[in-house]
C-alpha cells in the first residue's frame, strides 16, 4: 500500500513481538485485576486501609487538620485529597469520607464530621460544601511518628510530592474497624471488633507467641465449657446480639464464616408490644420497617395493629403494636425469623506484601504485630540518631565550658566565624597565631567537631551561666540514658515487644470501652414451639374463608338446640365444613377437585365467633371454584397405611400414605375424577379395614377395602357403590369387624340416628346398599355420617353459622331404615353444613346437658 507520508518521516518500531492476543488479553486483565485489588479494593493488613482512606487522612495530616484544631470545610479535604494523591472523582473520595465519619458504619469513627453525614435510614450526607471535618483522636495515633522514618514513601501520581505507602498504624484499625471492598474476582468483609479485646489479643499473642486461635477466641458456652479467649467475637457499631459461637469460631479459624446477628428488642408484655432498639450492622433501618408493614399487609405476620418508627438522636426505637389477644411470642418468632436477623459473611481477605491472602484471626495479629515491630524499630533507630547527634553536641559544649575563658578568648580574637570555627576544630597552629593569642597555652589546642564548633560561636553569653551549665550536664545525663534504651531496644527484640505492649496497653485505657454487640445461644424455635397445644374447630365456607376457635369455646348443649354463632359468613356464602384439629397437627386438606394441600393447623387464624375468617387463598393456592371437602390429621399416619377417598359419584380409591409425604406449596394430585366428580370424603386405612359409604338418599354400602386396591395418585379408582337415579355420595367412614361404635347419620334439616355398624352387613363392593335412613320431607338428603362412640362430643354446624356441640350419645341409637330424631333446630332455609367428632379421649368426660327441647321426645320413637 503506498502512503503519503515521505519515507524520511517515517520511524518504524524499533522492536515487534508477535504475541496470541488471548493471551495478550489475559495478561492485561491480570494487570488490571491486580491494579484494583492492590489499588483500591482491598485494605492493607498493616494499617487496615485502602489507599483512599490513606491518602484522605495523609492529607489532612498535611493540611494540619487535626483533632484539636477547627473542622475545615470537606470540600477543601476532598480537594486537597484528589489534587495531590488521589486523582479520580470527588464523589468516591467524598463518600470514604463521610463513611469514616459515621458512627453506624465505623465501630471508632476516623473522622470527627460536624454537619449532616446521613443515616442509618439509607439518607445520604449532605453535599460536601455544607460539611466540616477534622481527624478524631484516634486517627492521629495512625499517623503517629510518622515523620520519624518509620514507613516507606513513595511518589504521588504526578512525582511533585510523596505519600506513605502505610501508615504507621499505632492502633490495630484493621480489626478494630473491620472492612469491607468487592475487587475482580473476589472480596472482603472484615468485622469490626471491641478495641480494649483486640488489644488484649495482641498483648497475648506477643506473651505467648505459640498460642493459637483457641486460646485468642472466647468459645465458653453457657454452661463455661470453652476457652476463655481475649476475644469475644465482632462488636459492631449498631450493636445488636450475635446467634451462636460456632460461626464465629469457624470465620477466625479458617478466615471465613457466616455470622447471624440479630437486632436487639424488647418484649413489653403488658402493653402488648415489641420494641427495637438495636439493628443488624448495614441494616437500613426505614427499609427494614417498610418490609415488615409489607408483611403485615400481606398477611404474613397477623396480630400486628400499628407500627411506628420512634427514632432520634438519642438511638433507635421502633415500636410494633399487638392487637387484642395477640400471641406475643408467634409475632416475636415471626419477626425475628424474617426481619430481626440478618447475616454476615466474614471474609477476612487483606493484602500481605502486596498480595491478597484470606487470613485467620492469629495471622492477622501476627501481621500487625511485626507491622509495629518494624514501625518500633525504625522510630528507634531515628530517635537514636537524633539523641546521638544531641549528645554530641552537649559534648562540645560541655567541654566549651571547661575552657570557657580560651574559647571566649579564641572567639573574640578570631577575624571572623569560620576563622573561629577552624580555631575550634583544631585546624589553626596556636603557635603560629599573632601575638594576641600568645596568652594562650598550646595545651589548650581545640578538637571539637564541625557540629560542635558550629553549635559553640552560635552560643549566647546568657548561656555561660553555673545554671544554664547545670541544665546542660542534666540533660546530657538524660540522653545517656535515653541512648542507652534505644540501643536495647534495637539489640533485645524482648525489649521492642514490650514497648509494644506499654503503648497498647495505654491506648486501651484511652480508647477502650464496653462491647456493644452481645451473645445468645442459637434458639431456633418455630412458631410451633410457641403455639399452645389445644383442640380447635375449624370453620371453612363455600368461598374458601377459614378460621379456628378454641374447642373448649362452645360448651355442650341437649339435642335439639339451636346453638349459637359460630361464624357469619357475607352474603351468598354458606359454610361448607367444620372439624376438629389440634393447633400442633399437620393437616391434609383435600379439595373438591382431588388436589391434596398440606397446612399446619395453627397458620389458620384464631377468630371470634362472630368472624368471617380469612381467605383461604393466604393459606393455600385454591384454583377457582375449588373448595375444601376433606381433611386428614397426617399425624395419624403410619407407613403401613392407606388414604381411602370417595367421590360423589360412587368412586373409591386407595393410595399409600407415603405418596403424600411430600406436599408442594402448590399442592399435588389427590385423585383423577371425571367431568363432573368430586371428592366428597377421605379417611385413613390400615388395610384391615371396611369401608362404609353412604349415600345422600339414606343407602350405606360397606365392604372390605381390599376390594378396592391400592393405585396411584393420579387414578381414578373404581366403583365404590351403584348410585340409582340422581342419588349421590354423601360420605365414608372407616370400621373393622369389631368395631362397637354407631354409624352416626345427620340429613341436611337437623335429623339424625345413631346405628350399631354390626348391623351393616359386609356386601361385595359395588351394589346398591342397604337403606340407612329414610329421607323424606322433614328429613331431607343425608349430609355427613361419622363413626362415633356414646361418649364422643358431636360438633354441628349449619349453612348459616350456627354451631352447635353436643353429646353423641344425646342422638338416639335405633336401627337402621329409621327416620332418627332431631338433633340441631334450624331456622327456615338453614340447614345442616358439616359435623365433626370429637372424641372422648381428646374432650374427657362432659357433663351431659339436659335436653333444650321437651317437645322433641314425641320424635324419640323409631319409625320403620
């Protein structure tokens, strides 16, 4: 190709590599990546800083802004940083500032800031032209002794001036303000820790250097069993409590770990609330309460009324009002498992030499310690030059004084100072001098050094005096003596480590104050664990509105009785099922469309009678029009058994119990029913059992359940019973052969018998039935039918809400082709919705009620 460029203006490379650009490519992303790891990301295990929190403190170091001058505008500080150290924007390095500035974000703030530098709430600090700073105390024991050589320099990005490339770091930052950065490829989360702990970690490992991370943490338990160790764990700024030792040992152990920590409360049992007054570390407080308001809206925690905010400058309090009756514990344990608990990744990773390193809790000790070895031993080198060279110079002096009246002579008679300073040092003959210096004796020849002879013409006369001679040899004696420590401490490393330990243990009584952050053992306790056990009725309506009562609620009443609200459901709605639960059970809820949910008795609310109850949707994922007509106690199971349904049209089916073991939230398949079908009943079998059905038109069928095999969930079973006409299934209970309990019927209009279920003949599977009861008329179409004993306690409920308990053995026991008695009065269009047992052995023993309604016992006699 030709070019317009003349060949004399053309300077080819004076050297080409060929190289693969992958591995081109590699290499500069290795660079880059080290380039932000070393220069940015990752604090420096030294001194616990990354470069912009150096270079932010280096600068007011230099700007004079100390802890004990006036704060000084941070748009000055950022300026100054970003001009001579940091050169990138003033947003970043405003941001470092104002985070060591926070009390929240840092457990011993760097930076003292007057003016708005946030929240916990997630408020960001006011813009930098508003703001003041000057370094906290703490932060000039960092830089301390740091004009005394006791760090390298390097130059600053355009080679005007020099930074440090660490701080000396009098105090053990890394540790006791924790931090944290994401660099390419990996991370750190450092927490901060109790000043006086690290410390007294230090000190130890400097008396025992053999110990180990066992003897450095306290993992005593609750019982005293453990080490006793300096260090108690992380003490973050905002407090809180940490769950268990276990995590904490492992993160100082390995260098890596997951702490739980938990925001800090109160239970005010008498006013019925919960207060917080510590948050988990990096917890924004306002978004911490928008989630929980969320949840309360949403359902997920119940028996909140209010919940307020209270905050201010005196510390955090949040208030969570309990409704009336609220269980305080259930909301308690609900909020701490969702809100009050947040975790922290310890990923204890520094830079080493330069290098990124993931490090145990005694290798970062023992990085710092030989940190402030090396810190110690150059500042005692400096100090001892500096001394030595004092020394000399009192030395001269000193001597001067001894021959005051020749030196004062030579001086005086000298043409000028260096002529003086020559005469001092020795480098003039005196006997070669002008007959002025001939009064002198050539024993008195000087020898005094350049420095000497320097420091003696630049005496003052006032100096000469017997006190200022005093104060000289006084001082000269102290450097001695100071010459003489410095050089042990050079020569015995014993010597500089127990220096160190002097100075830390002087800066814990400065700085050192109680643990903010506390201990508890790890509780786990579920919303079970807090949930009284007790027997509840279960109330669920046609458009799926649930709620439990308390059994003990509804006190036994006659047959024949009306019985009182149990719920009052909206208008168009009609209660479909009553049963009898324990709040600890987990139940199998099976729907009309032979879907199978699984739901703990005690996630449906606790209502009043009077209550609609709440959807069932917040429980449970019901389709459309999908309705819950069965419910099986899964407690109940063992894994020999089977789970017997019926459908309305006469289907019967059999599956293993451990097919329903694992219940999605969604729900799975119960049963695969045809267009039209429904589930009507379930009950659990152990394969010994007969099956008894019953039809709404008063036919009971029962045979051995073998007859109907096991399949799986997704089939549709076989004919349980040949239904005539538009009759249809009713319901299904479960006997053996010497079962001496009543088949107890209940039609829709409050009739009802008890039967002996001897007097059902067992019949091959699919006929037609025996008659059970008449439904005529007054009767009307069987509703339920349960296996009962005389003893058991009968809960009734009607379509509209009423409820009714009464004594099984209050229902007359005749035989079978009866038309029974009354056994709930219902008022005109009401009618029979559902009836559970409650057994003897669940209630005890009742006393029994006197009958309500006189005029019922003309109903007493059997009808045949």
């Amino acid at each position: 190709m030709s070019s317009d460029v003349p060949d004399s203006d053309v300077t080819p490379a004076a050297e080409v590599d060929r190289v693969r650009v992958e591995n081109e490519m590699e290499q500069s992303y290795i660079d880059y990546a080290m380039s932000v790891i070393a220069g940015r990301a990752l604090p420096d295990v030294r001194d616990g800083l990354k470069p912009v929190h150096r270079r932010i403190l280096y600068a007011m170091h230099e700007m004079g802004v100390s802890s004990n001058t006036s704060h000084r505008k941070c748009s000055s500080i950022v300026g100054e940083t970003m001009g001579d150290y940091h050169p990138h924007g003033d947003s970043p390095i405003y941001d470092t500032l104002v985070r060591m500035a926070q009390d929240f974000s840092m457990r011993y703030p760097l930076v003292d800031g007057q003016g708005n530098f946030g929240s916990m709430d997630g408020d960001p600090a006011a813009a930098m032209r508003y703001t003041e700073a000057r370094m906290a105390p703490i932060a000039e024991e960092m830089l301390a002794d740091i004009e005394k050589d006791t760090v390298d320099f390097q130059s600053n990005y355009d080679d005007r001036l020099t930074e440090p490339e660490v701080l000396p770091a009098k105090v053990p930052n890394l540790l006791i303000n924790g931090s944290s950065g994401i660099a390419v490829g990996m991370s750190t989360n450092i927490p901060p820790h109790n000043f006086g702990e690290v410390v007294d970690a230090v000190v130890k490992l400097i008396d025992e250097p053999d110990c180990d991370v066992d003897d450095l943490v306290d993992t005593r338990d609750s019982r005293g069993n453990g080490t006793a160790g300096p260090i108690k764990g992380p003490d973050f700024p905002t407090g809180g409590t940490i769950v268990g030792r276990e995590a904490v040992y492992s993160a100082y152990a390995t260098g890596r770990g997951r702490v739980t920590v938990r925001a800090k409360y109160e239970l005010e049992r008498d006013e019925g609330r919960i207060v917080l007054t510590e948050i988990p570390f990096q917890e924004n407080k306002a978004r911490m309460v928008e989630r929980i308001a969320e949840d309360v809206n949403e359902g997920k925690i119940e028996g909140v009324s209010d919940l307020r905010d209270e905050s201010d400058r005196n510390g955090v309090r949040v208030v969570v009002e309990l409704k009336r009756g609220a269980n305080i514990d259930v909301v308690e344990n609900q909020l701490k498992k969702h809100h009050f608990e947040s975790t922290f990744g310890v990923i204890n990773l520094a830079l080493v030499d330069g290098q990124p390193k993931v490090l145990t809790l005694k290798e970062t000790l023992e990085e710092y310690l030989a940190h402030r070895k090396e810190v110690v031993r150059r500042r005692s080198q400096y100090e001892l030059a500096e001394a030595e060279d004092r020394a000399h110079i009192l030395e001269g002096r000193l001597k001067a004084l001894d021959q005051v009246d020749a030196v004062v002579d030579l001086i005086r008679n000298s043409e000028d100072r260096d002529a003086a300073k020559a005469a001092l040092q020795g480098e003039l003959d005196l006997e070669e001098l002008d007959a002025e210096f001939e009064h002198l004796d050539a024993q008195t020849a000087f020898d005094f050094s350049g420095d000497q002879a320097d420091h003696i013409v630049r005496m003052q006369l006032g100096s000469l005096t017997s006190m200022e001679s005093a104060e000289i040899e006084s001082e000269y004696e102290d450097l001695q003596a100071e010459i003489e420590r410095l050089e042990t401490i050079l020569d015995d490393e014993s010597e500089l480590l127990a220096v160190i330990k002097e100075e830390l243990q002087a800066m814990k009584a400065e700085y050192d104050d109680e643990r903010r952050t506390n201990f508890v053992e790890s509780d786990e306790i579920t919303n079970e664990d807090l949930i009284p056990e007790e027997d509840v009725v279960v109330v669920i309506t046609e458009d799926d509105y649930i709620k439990r009562m308390p059994v003990d609620r509804f006190d036994p009443q006659g047959r024949g009785g009306k019985g009182i609200i149990g719920a009052d459901p909206k208008e168009g709605d009609r209660v479909s099922k009553v049963f009898r639960a324990n709040t600890h059970d987990y139940l199998l809820s099976f729907t009309n469309q032979g879907q199978v949910y699984k739901l703990k008795t005690y996630e449906i609310p606790e209502m009043s009678r009077t209550a609609r109850g709440k959807s069932a949707v917040n429980l449970i994922d019901l389709d459309d029009g999908e309705e819950i007509t069965a419910v099986v106690n899964t407690d109940d199971f063992e894994p020999e058994e089977s789970i017997a349904m019926v459908t309305r049209n006469g289907y019967v089916k059999r599956t293993n119990a451990e097919e329903f073991e694992n219940i999605l939230s969604t729900g799975i398949i119960a049963a695969d029913l045809e267009e039209g079908d429904e589930l009507v009943d379930v009950e659990v079998t152990d394969r010994t059992k007969d099956l008894v059905i019953a039809t709404e038109r008063g036919m009971t069928i029962r045979f051995d359940e073998s007859e109907a095999r096991e399949m799986g969930r997704n089939a549709r079973g076989v004919g349980g019973i040949d239904l005539q006409g538009d009759d249809r299934v009713a319901g299904m209970v479960a006997a053996d052969s010497e079962d001496d309990r009543c088949l107890l019927t209940v039609t829709r209009n409050g009739y009802g018998k008890r039967t002996r279920l001897s007097e059902y003949r067992r019949q091959s599977r699919y006929g037609k039935g025996l008659i059970d009861i008449k439904t005529d008329e007054r009767n009307g179409p069987v509703s339920t039918v349960k296996a009962v004993g005389a003893d058991d306690h009968l809960m009734i409920m009607s379509e509209r809400g009423q409820i009714m308990r009464i004594r099984a053995g209050d229902v007359s026991e005749v035989g079978r082709n009866t038309k029974g008695v009354v056994v709930m009065k219902l008022e005109e269009g009401d009618r029979v919705a559902s009836v559970d047992v409650v057994p003897e052995s669940v209630d005890g023993e009742a006393d029994r009620a006197e009958a309500s309604d006189d005029g019922d016992e003309e109903e007493d006699q059997d009808e045949q």
